[in-house]
C-alpha cells in the first residue's frame, strides 16, 4: 500500500470535547440577561434540535448551525427582537470560549501528526463536519497553528453537508488527483467517518475503544497509525 494522503476526523479523533458545561454556560448567561428560566431554555432548544433531526432538512448545514437554533428559541421565547442578534453573538462567544478551554488532546496525537508531517510522504488532511471558524479554533487550540501540520481542511460549511456524506472523499480525490487505494481515513465513527471512504476501496482506520463496523484497521492510540503505514 503506497499512502498519498491521510485524512483524519477532529472531534474524538484528534483530541476530546465536552460541550456539556459550555452549554451550561451559555443557557445560565441568556438567563441572566433574559430572565428566562435556564430549564426552560434547555428544553425549548431540544425540542428544536429534535424537530431539525426529524425533518427532511435534517442535513442542511445552515439549520445545524447553533446560531439559527438559537435565533428560534429566543424568538419563540418572545425575547425583543432588537436584542437577539446581540443575544446569540455573545452566548457563542461563551459557549466556544468554554469548548476551547476544556478540549483534551488525545494521547500522542501532536507527536504523531509532526512524526507524519516530517516524513514528507504524505498530504495530511483534516475532515469534519464541525463549521470552519471553530473548528480552526480548536485545531489551533491543540496544535498552535494547525497550517504547520496539516494541508487542508474540509468543514461542512467547505463540503456543503454533514458527515456522513460522499462530498468529504470527493473534495479530497479530486484536489489531490488521488484514487482510493492512495488514501487513509482515520476515524472514531465508522458510519460518520469511514463507511463511505471504505465502500469506494480506501483504507480505513478507526480509532476507538470500540470495535465497530469493518474498518480495515482498528486501532486504540493515534501513534499505533506509524506501525500501519510502516513509516520508517
């Protein structure tokens, strides 16, 4: 197997996150400012969500954002209108700062992805269906400058959908010119990440305390990868 390009999913792949708090954070600080009761935020906001998820639009990435779910709680919730761009922009601003602050780095993964970068083999590539701007945040929250390691990457606001969707191995094939035997899609989702990268003959990895699906490799820590790709 000659591997031109490796591509990795972010979230529980490249490092671990917990947006429990962060939206904790944010519910508590539109309370405040609202004098709704958080409970009452929680709930309407699940039954949007909810609702998104069961309709025929459930893969539309402008529906997902958190921006127009929380647009439509506040509206529903009769807070002034004049008030809730404002509103949204700030109770972001604290959610992200908080998800950024908590994110834990998987075990060897920098060491792993500057080991791969300086064998000079392989276009290494980033593949989520997180939006761009924070997801720049958090690679950069793992890596410092995730331009120093990786070549690319593929957001779903980029790929114009959710994972699991073919668009993500498209956009890589094509702006690389690769076929599938010259890629690898590493993972911790089998049917978000990899499901799709394996039915067209690319190698695949996942990376997970769980076996699940029919990878090709199964691996339990990201620094096992050199072992698989016989990185000299």
């Amino acid at each position: 197997m000659v591997v031109k390009a490796i591509v990795f999913d972010a979230d529980h792949t490249l490092y671990d996150i917990d947006v429990k708090k962060a939206y904790d954070l944010m519910f508590s600080y539109i309370s405040h400012e609202t004098g709704l009761d958080k409970v009452l935020l929680k709930t309407v906001w699940r039954s949007h969500i909810c609702n998104i998820l069961k309709s025929d639009k459930s893969q539309d990435i402008n529906r997902r954002k958190r921006e127009f779910v929380l647009d439509m709680v506040l509206n529903q919730l009769d807070v002034d209108k004049s008030r809730i761009d404002t509103l949204v922009k700030l109770s972001l601003d604290i959610f992200w700062k908080s998800v950024v602050d908590n994110l834990i780095e998987k075990s060897n993964t920098v060491e792993t992805i500057s080991m791969l970068k300086k064998t000079g083999k392989f276009v290494l590539i980033v593949a989520s269906d997180e939006y761009l701007q924070p997801l720049e945040m958090k690679l950069n929250k793992i890596f410092g400058d995730w331009k120093q390691y990786f070549d690319y990457v593929i957001s779903s606001d980029i790929a114009g959908e959710l994972k699991p969707s073919v668009n993500y191995y498209n956009l890589v094939a094509q702006k690389y010119g690769l076929k599938s035997n010259d890629m690898v899609f590493v993972g911790d989702s089998w049917m978000r990440d990899l499901e799709i990268p394996s039915s067209f003959g690319a190698c695949t990895v996942l990376l997970s305390d769980k076996k699940e699906g029919n990878p090709a490799h199964f691996i339990q820590n990201i620094s096992e990868l050199e072992k698989i790709l016989s990185v000299d």
